[in-house]
C-alpha cells in the first residue's frame, strides 16, 4: 500500500482515529448504563476497545510512506 506523506494526512488519520475512540467510548458507556452490565466487564470491555484503538494506531504508523519526488521547472 503506497501512501503520499503529507503533513495534512498524518493529522487527518491521527483527528479521525481520536474522534472515532471518543465516540466509541461515548457509545460503549451508554449502552453499559443501559444493560444493568458488572463492573469487571465494563472494565475488561473498555480495555478491549482501548486496545483495538491502539491497534490501529501502531498500524497506521507502520504504513510505508512514499514522498514525491521533486518537480522540477522549467522557465521559459
């Protein structure tokens, strides 16, 4: 996979990984509020998603980068 390195794609993944664990976390407290669910699974529940976040983090840090090449121009 063969990415174009930008400093405006390094922060778009890092924002929508952020938001994306903050609804999750959102989410999943809702839904542990509504189900009557024990505490130890809440917790092991909350570790399970922090994990997959952080999963996917490392992940995207080690997608190879490929930086264009210099332009050169021409002046007439």
């Amino acid at each position: 996979m063969k990415i174009i390195d930008t400093t405006k794609t390094k922060s778009l993944s890092f924002t929508v990984i952020a938001l994306a664990a903050i609804a999750s976390s959102i989410l999943s407290t809702i839904l542990f509020m509504k189900a009557n669910i024990p505490l130890e699974t809440q917790v092991i529940l909350y570790a399970v998603i922090m994990s997959y976040y952080v999963a996917l983090s490392l992940g995207l840090s080690k997608v190879k980068a490929k930086e264009l090449p210099e332009q050169l121009e021409i002046a007439f």
